[in-house]
C-alpha cells in the first residue's frame, strides 16, 4: 500500500477500492449513500464525476449503492476498466469533484436535430467520448443520430479522421506498411492467420492488431490465443514486428483510435452497424496503427452484413474516398460470403484449420486456402518491386516452399507460443452430428444460425467449442449424412446446441437445378 495511505483518508479523499464488475469499455464509480462527500458535493447516481490521484485522472459515471459489502463510506469503488485505466493500488487516497460538462454537447444536440456537423464539430465529440466524458444515453444518442440521419460522405471523413488523431498514432519510419480488414460476418474466416505471414515472409510490414470476438463466436484474436500470447505491452509488441515483420496481437491495449472503443460498446447491443460508422471505425484504427496500405475484404451472401452487389459497390465507393482523404492507399475486393469459410467455427477449429493450410496438410480447407492466396497476393502487389498480376503466384510459393510456416512460427514463438498439435486438438469434450432430413443439394448455409449455435455451444469462451463444417453448398448429400459437427464443453451447452440446430439447422437442401451461382468481383 502507499506510504501516504492510512486507515483513514485524508479530508476530501476517499480510500481507492476496486469493484470487481465487467462494465465494458465504460468507466464506473460507486459511492455508499451515506458518503459524507456524496452528500456534501450534491452528487447525483449517473452523473460524471472526475477521480484524481497521484497525478492520475479519469472520468467515471457515478453509480450509488446502500450495500458496504460493496463499498464502504469511506471508499471510492472503480469498475475493472476505470481501476485499470487509473493504474493506481487499492487503498490510494483518492479525490472525487463533479466533472465540467462535455463541451460538445451543443453539436451532439444540433446532430439529433438531423443537422449536418463540420470538421471541428467531430474532433470535439469524439475528443469527449475518448475522454468518457458522455454518459451511454448521451453516446447513444450520438450513435442513433448519426444512423438515422446517414452521414454524408465528407462526415465520414471528419468523423474517421477525429477518431484516427485521439489516443496513440504510429509512425513505422517505413512505407509501404500494409494490412487486411474484412468488415466480418463470415464465421471461420481466418484469413488474417496466413495472410500476415505469407506477406511478412516476403519482406513487407505488416503489424496486424486484431479484435476479440463480441457477437461471433470467434476473432482473430481469440484464435490466435490457441496458440500464442495476444495481450502484449506495446513496445514488446513493437520490437516484434520490426525483428519479424508481422504480428497478430489484440488491439485492445494499443489505445488506437480509443473512442472507437467506447463507440463500440454502444453500437454492439443495438446492433447499430451503419455503413458510416462502419467506415470510420475500420479506417481510424488503420491510419492510427500507421498502415500506409490497406486492403479491405467485403464479403456478400444473403446472410452476410452485405447482401448484395450494389450495395457492395455503394460501400467501396465510400471506402475509397474516406482512405483518400486520409492518405491511405486502399483496395477493395468483393468476395464469397454464402457460407462459412473452412471448416472450423471456434477458436480451437479455426487454429487447426490455419495450421493444417499452413503445413499444406491434405485435410486442409481449399476454400480457406485459396481466399487466403488470393488476398496475400494482392497485398504482396503493394509492394512496388512487384508486378500487378503476379502477386497470387508469388504467395503460393511462400506457402507451398514451407517459409510461410516457418515465419508463423517464429511470430507464435516470439508471442509466447502454446502448444498445439492440429492433428489432435484440444476440443470441448461433448459433441452431436447435425444430420441431413434428406436426399438433396446444399442450396445455402445461414452464417448467423451456424454462429449462433456455435455460440450457444460455448465458443469462443470455451475455445474448443464450436461447429466442424462436414458439407458446403453444392454438395450432395443422403438422408441421415452428417452437415457439421457441434462441440461443446458442458451438457448443459451440448442440449442448447442441439435445441438451436432443431429449430433450425442453417443448411436448406433442394435440388440441384436450384443451386444459384454468386458474381464476385475478387
């Protein structure tokens, strides 16, 4: 404990303690009712409040509580996040004043009224949410405003470049620096895992921070977890790309485009995904984590986030003036997004998916392979001393010769690498086939119903969970053949797996004069 803590805190100063509660990207306070300096300040329940010590401060929406057990009179509670963010030990002598309002709250109020905002407009908004200066009523407000009232395409600039400029911005001292984004919505889609080391093998920077999943049943970055450290202090993280040239690395502790974060965490539970904030999100992290070159995978299928080819284009014509703006070279490709990529859906399935592409295993996912080499080809074309069109070669060489395994293991090694044998996977011990009601072709695979199942069965918590693909669509299939296969690791997981999948299990059978093909633009 500090030298200057006693068991009694100074006058005005409350004793730090934290409260173990998961309040997602939102920083919590909890004052007892009969807090002397609750009743003294007039503070009211939500409202901000400003915590100070040891030169350290925060913002934190205030919650108040008639439990001790919780907090003590004397005490100032902080949720997980707000503890962390403060960095200070429990027991500190903390001071707790009322928080100056947000000073943007104007333009948030001329936003809800369907106004158009300028670029100053933005930069101060986003500079309060970083700060967590708006409560979740003021910052859903702001998420609703901007989705209803679509925002044109120069607000999707000033909103992605005010979001790119808070928090840390990198500089590599090198160009190109590139990196691969797909707008997500296709379970097992782990391209990332053999797109980093195919390009980094070849010599280019590619320092990939990735997500953890929130509503799939699996990230990258969870599924990289199977076999190496993902929460590295930046500066290791830094000393790593620079010796291997690629990482991948959950962005959560890289403070890159921060408000994002807490945008997020709003945008989530409304299911709010709008092409707008779509945008800024993907290319505020991109500028800020210093990519020079970007290329971004919008897949479309009838269960995708994108459901067909026009909306498509609409979206990569706003990409590409959005990057513009920001200095950044961007290319878009429109893929496949029917069904599934590779076989796995989970954190365990989907690390031994990558693997067995990476060892150019017999067993290993063609469709999982040739989307990787495809996409690895276009970013090795980032590199000037490569000619357009010989990209796909070149990778499949890296692949092929073994070097793209060699640099994923180097990457796994200096990540504080797990075991992991993708002949024998560590998978959730209950499982149950999903069988065919009958005769027929695969005409469609449902994305969100086989993510959904693959969720209720525990992934991506319980990271050997999830669904093996068995069939894809085009196949034929009998009667009583198995679809997938569902792991999960308890029976209570396995019987709601198996409830979902008889409602309904995401396959539609036909015949084969109904199979419809997709136009892709790859």
């Amino acid at each position: 404990m500090d030298s200057n803590n006693s068991n009694e805190a100074p006058a005005q100063t409350l004793r730090l303690r934290w409260i173990g509660i998961d309040t997602y990207r939102e920083n919590v306070a909890y004052l007892h009712r009969d807090c002397a300096l609750y009743r003294a300040e007039g503070f009211q329940a939500l409202a901000k409040v400003e915590v100070r010590g040891n030169g350290q401060r925060i913002l934190a929406s205030l919650n108040v509580v008639d439990d001790s057990s919780i907090v003590e009179g004397d005490q100032l509670g902080l949720s997980e996040d707000a503890f962390a963010q403060l960095g200070l030990q429990e027991g500190f002598a903390v001071s707790v004043s009322q928080a100056e309002p947000a000073s943007s709250i104007p333009a948030l109020h001329r936003k809800i009224a369907g106004e158009r905002l300028t670029r100053d407009d933005f930069r101060r908004i986003v500079q309060d949410i970083a700060e967590h200066r708006y409560s979740k009523i003021e910052l859903t407000a702001f998420v609703v405003a901007c989705n209803q009232g679509e925002l044109d395409r120069e607000e999707v600039f000033y909103l992605s470049d005010a979001m790119s400029r808070v928090g840390r911005r990198l500089d590599w001292q090198e160009h190109p620096v590139v990196d691969k984004h797909c707008i997500g919505g296709i379970p097992g889609n782990r391209t990332s895992m053999l797109v980093v080391p195919i390009v980094a093998a070849h010599g280019m920077l590619c320092p990939k921070t990735s997500s953890r999943a929130i509503t799939s049943p699996a990230g990258t970055a969870d599924t990289m977890e199977v076999l190496a450290n993902v929460e590295l202090p930046f500066d290791d993280l830094n000393a790593l790309v620079r010796t291997h040239r690629g990482c991948l690395a959950w962005g959560g502790t890289s403070d890159l485009s921060p408000a994002d974060d807490v945008l997020i965490a709003v945008e989530r539970p409304l299911s709010i995904d709008s092409p707008g904030q779509m945008v800024a999100s993907i290319l505020s992290k991109k500028v800020a984590a210093g990519s020079t070159h970007l290329l971004l995978d919008i897949p479309v299928g009838p269960h995708a986030k994108v459901r067909s080819m026009p909306e498509a284009r609409r979206l990569r014509k706003l990409f590409e003036y959005v990057a513009g703006c920001m200095g950044l070279v961007i290319e878009v490709v429109v893929t496949d997004g029917r069904q599934p990529i590779g076989r796995g859906i989970g954190p365990v399935l989907e690390a031994r998916d990558v693997m067995r592409v990476l060892q150019n295993h017999p067993e290993a996912p063609m469709d999982l392979r040739q989307k990787s080499l495809r996409l690895a080809g276009r970013m090795l074309e980032f590199d000037p001393d490569v000619r357009g069109g010989d990209g796909f070669a070149i990778a499949r060489d890296i692949l092929d010769s073994g070097r793209a395994l060699e640099k994923m293991q180097a990457i796994i090694q200096a990540q504080g690498g797990k075991p992991f044998d993708p002949e024998n996977p560590p998978l959730a011990p209950h499982s149950f086939d999903v069988l065919a009601p009958e005769d027929g072709v695969v005409l469609g695979i449902d994305n969100l119903k086989l993510a959904r199942i693959a969720r209720v069965a525990g992934a991506p918590k319980a990271a050997g969970a999830g669904v093996d693909m068995l069939a894809r669509i085009g196949d034929t299939v009998s009667a009583g053949q198995p679809l997938y296969r569902v792991y999960a690791a308890y029976r209570s997981e396995q019987n709601f797996a198996r409830q979902a999948s008889e409602r309904h299990s995401g396959f539609t059978l036909g015949g084969a004069e109904q199979l419809q093909t997709l136009n892709v633009e790859f």
